[in-house]
C-alpha cells in the first residue's frame, strides 16, 4: 500500500535573502573607485555608494581595485566588506552541503544504501570540500594559482585537524558515561560528573576499523612528501602523480568497503528505528489527551507523563513489564513502518531501565521521557517548542529518518509512493547544491585571499579556521546529536562517520589537489601542512584504533592537537622558513 510522506518544504526563502544580500552588497558597496558618471535620471546621487568601506583616495584604488568574480559578483578590497563575503559564501556553502545531504538521503530511501550509500554518499559528502580545493587553483595564471591554491591546502588540513580534535573532543564530552569495573562506559549513567578518569565514551570494535582506514588515508601524503624528505626534485612530478593514482585507488577501495560492509547504514536504520518507537509513544499519549507534555516555560510535564504511565501499567504496581511494554507498542498505530515488537520492547527497555531490574519504575520512566522530550524539542526547534505540534513533527521527522535509512537487505522495503517523483526530487536537490557549490567556491576562495591581503594574516590560517566550520557544521551537529544519547551504538556511529570523513578528506579532497598540482604544474610546497595533517591523523589514529574505550581525559590531547597544529605550522613556516 503505497504511504504519502510529509516533508519539510524546501528551504528556498534563506537562500534567496542570502542571493539577494550578495546582490544588494554589490550596490551599497563600494571599492574605492570613482563612480561612472550617467546622465540617467536613476544615476543621480542615489547610484553612488550608500557605504564606502574603502576611503582611499583615488590614486591608490586603482591599485588597490579587486577583481569581480564573474565579472559581476560584488568584491571590495576592505576588511569589513571581505569578512561580509566570506560569511555569506559560506552560508551558502552551508545550503549547498544541507541540499546534497537532503538529495542523498530522497536517493537512499527509494533506491536502497547498497550502491548509493557506498559509493555516491561519502563522494557527495566530500563535495563541498573538494570543489573548493579545486577551485582555489583552477584559475588565473600560474602565479595566481600558486597563491591561491594555499587557500586549498587549508581546507583541506583545516577539515580533517577540524574533525578528529575539536569534533571529536566534543563528543566525548558530550556522550560521556560513567566507566564500570571493566572499563566500559555503562550506557545512560552519567553520575561522575567531569571526572577525569571515572568517565568517558566506548565503541564498538568495527568503530576502532573505520579508524584504522582513516591512519591509512594518509599514505598518498607521504608519497607526495617523499622526495622532499630525500631533499630531491628530481623525482617531485612522479610523486605527485603516484599519489594522485594512491588517492583515487583509496577513494575507490574506501566506497567498495561501504557497498560490502553497510554496517554503518545498518546501524542509523536500528537508530531510527528506536526513535520513531518513543516518537509514536509521544504522539500517542497526545492523542489520548492526556494533556500537553510541555509546561509554558517549555519544561517536561511530569503530572502528563505519569497519568501516561498509570495508564501503561495495567496490574497498578507501578513498574511497568515486558507485556505491558508490549501491550502498548501494539496499542500504537505505527502505520507505515512493520517492525518486530518484541525488540521495539528492548529498546525502550534499553533506554528507561537504568536499574537493570528489567522493569521500568515509576522515576525511570519519568526521567526517560524528559531525555526525549528534549531530544525532540532539540530536533524540530522551528514548529513551536512549547505546543503540542511539535510531537506530531518529530514523529514526521522519525519516520522520514526511518523511511531514508532503509535496508533492502535487513528487511522488506515499505512502499513509495511515486518514486518517480521521489528519484526527480532527490537529483532536482543534488543538482541545486552541486550547482550552489560550483557557483559559489570561486567567489568564496577570491573573498578568503581578498580578506587575507586586507588582514595581511596567511590565507592559509584563515582557511584552516574558518572553512572547514562552512562545509562541515552539518555534519558536527549530527555528530554531537548522535553522541549525546549517551550509548555505545549511537557513539559508535557518531565516530564512525568522523573517521569516515578524515577518510574521504584524506583521499579525494587530497586527490583533487594533487590533480591541480600536477596539471597546472604547480609547487609542491606543503611540507608543514603535510606534517601536521601526518601527526594528526597518526596519533589519533593509532590511539584509537586499538582500544574501544575512552576515558574523558583523552578529549584534552585531542583538544590540544588542534591549536599545536597551528603552531607547527606558524613556527616552520614563518621562524624556519619551510615555506
């Protein structure tokens, strides 16, 4: 039976006032040249400027005067007016990424995560980042390009440093769980506080693979630097080419081992799943009128959530079984989504008995539905956080995840409507963000290098800083969500996909570059980036590939590599001169 999906309406109106904002800085900005005298009526005083952020005169703005992107793109020469740019190409970076990621997953739904999610999902991932890196050495003359390609080589350190230290230093924190005797993490107990060594996060053991391929990843580095190392050019353009086939060959090699192992998809579909169990026993305690399960000030209702528990426990002795857990899952209408009841059981089990008594009391209960309550809150902000609407649309939006996240191998694949219409969809947004992307990295490196000359900070610290929190906040915002259920699956999967993107940066991203490097015929003049990138990858590789648990100290090291990446690279290139 075929089951019409809601969906969230294309997010047209934020990108148009962002097109809109580029448009009208191009007319209210000025970059220090005279103005054109006309004789229209419209070209009176009102054509000029309305802010000048370039006051100097006019013998210096011929020199000073930057090139438009495009030959129609506003640009300035400025600070101010460059910062301006820079925020508002990376906000449309952003859109670009959220509309290949929205395409991806329309994809996945219809089609399956077999192929699509192993070789088209992590390359679309990577898109963003790789376009940038190939546009900042694309264009202009050799000289130009050698310039600017700097702006690439920070991204693309910028990213990966960005992802395995302050990303995942972050969800350390915020997973973290109180470690038992054997030295895992329990899941759902978090009674230690801050504690050094009492607290901290453990994976799974295929988690510790999906590290291990990320310190791999660095291998086409290491050709590339290697005849630098011997102090040698002779052999510099054959390096270069070997580590360019190395990266693609990895690329390749890193997707065929997501077709044959789609152990990460299988894991979001069990995740899913989960939340759309509690969504629908949310809605469900809506539609028995039980009253609104948020107070004014948008806190849980605890009077609500214990009449849905009285409700729940048919026998009145204030623990709710396995059968009354299962009496109610079957009571709920799931509609579209037919899954085992019994292990829907077990995973609210799993989730409100934190006693261990296989029943769920009076208090577990409560706590357990404030954590969701919140959780949903925190997931659909924009439908009123304080009514009972936003139920309906996170049960919506479980389901959506649900339905996008399906695997044809694991279970039957419930029916679509139109997929047609589903398949032109997803390609219509795929086809936006690449386009988004293309359109707007050139402008964006241009602004990066233009607020770099203003600044007179390197564009590679800009780019290492800032880019990377364009093209990856998606993704880090994803990441925090999944680590703060405080289990081992949904931490698993959360460093699964750091490790998955320091993968695709250390492969593709870095393919794209050597490509630039070899066809333009530029420099290979990367030592300390490459090293820092190499120290990165390696500590943190090897210190996570080999253990499964992770006491909250080890978000300090992880923490600290990020700034003393910066250093190396400051202290190589500016005091020893490297560069």
């Amino acid at each position: 039976m075929a089951i019409r999906r809601q969906r969230r309406p294309f997010p047209l109106v934020p990108l148009l006032i962002s097109l809109f904002a580029v448009a009208a800085y191009g007319r209210l900005i000025s970059d220090g040249t005279p103005a054109t005298p006309s004789k229209s009526v419209l070209a009176s005083p009102l054509s000029s400027a309305v802010i000048r952020l370039n006051s100097s005169s006019p013998a210096t703005a011929e020199e000073e005067k930057c090139e438009q992107s495009y030959g129609f793109l506003p640009c300035t020469t400025t600070v101010l007016g460059n910062l301006f740019l820079v925020l508002t190409y990376g906000f449309l970076m952003f859109k670009a990424a959220t509309f290949l990621s929205e395409g991806s997953e329309l994809l996945l739904e219809v089609m399956g995560p077999g192929l699509v999610g192993g070789l088209l999902l992590p390359i679309l991932g990577a898109l963003p980042d790789a376009l940038l890196v190939l546009v900042s050495g694309l264009s202009g003359t050799k000289e130009t390009a050698q310039s600017q390609v700097l702006i690439g080589m920070g991204l693309l350190a910028g990213s990966t440093v960005f992802l395995v230290t302050l990303l995942w230093g972050t969800c350390v924190i915020v997973g973290k769980c109180d470690i038992g005797p054997d030295g895992l993490a329990i899941d759902s107990t978090n009674t230690k506080g801050f504690s050094l060594t009492g607290s901290g996060i453990t994976t799974d053991v295929q988690t510790s693979y999906a590290a291990r391929i990320m310190a791999i990843s660095v291998l086409p580095f290491v050709i590339a630097q290697f005849p630098k190392m011997l102090k040698s050019q002779r052999w510099e353009r054959l390096a270069i080419l070997l580590a360019l086939i190395t990266s693609f060959a990895l690329v390749l090699g890193y997707c065929l081992y997501q077709v044959f192992q789609p152990w990460i998809q299988k894991r979001k579909l069990a995740y899913a799943k989960q939340k759309h169990v509690i969504s629908g026993i949310l809605k469900h305690a809506q539609m028995q009128a039980l009253g609104r399960l948020l107070n004014d000030d948008g806190t849980p209702n605890e009077n609500v959530i214990r009449k849905l528990f009285y409700k729940i426990d048919m026998d009145g002795n204030r623990n709710l079984s396995r059968s009354e857990l299962h009496a109610l899952i079957v009571g709920i209408n799931f509609e579209e989504i037919d899954f085992d009841k019994h292990d829907a059981v077990d995973k609210i089990m799993d989730d409100f008995d934190t006693s261990g008594n296989d029943t769920v009391e009076e208090s577990e209960f409560i706590q357990g539905m404030k954590i969701w309550l919140n959780e949903a809150k925190n997931k659909v902000p924009a439908s009123g956080a304080y009514s009972n609407k936003f139920v309906s649309d996170y049960h919506a939006r479980t389901r959506e995840e649900h339905d996008q996240l399906v695997d044809r191998s694991d279970e039957a694949v419930e029916s679509v409507e139109n997929p047609g219409w589903y398949i032109a969809k997803a390609v219509g947004f795929l086809l936006l963000g690449s386009a988004i992307c293309a359109a707007f990295a050139d402008p964006l490196v241009d602004a990066v290098h233009n607020f770099s000359n203003a600044t007179h900070i390197p564009s590679f610290f800009i780019s290492f800083i800032a880019l990377p929190l364009a093209t990856n906040s998606s993704e880090a915002v994803s990441a925090i969500i999944f680590a703060s259920r405080k289990k081992q699956r949904t931490c698993s999967l959360t460093f699964s996909e750091i490790y998955g993107g320091a993968t695709m940066n250390n492969t593709l991203c870095l393919g794209v570059f050597l490509a630039l490097i070899y066809f333009r015929d530029l420099t290979w003049d990367f030592s300390s980036e490459v090293l820092v990138i190499l120290l990165v990858c390696v500590i943190m590789g090897l210190f996570t590939s080999f253990r499964t648990s992770f006491s909250l100290w080890t978000c300090l090291v992880a923490f600290l590599l990020y700034p003393l990446s910066l250093i190396v690279v400051y202290i190589l290139d500016y005091q020893f001169g490297w560069s």
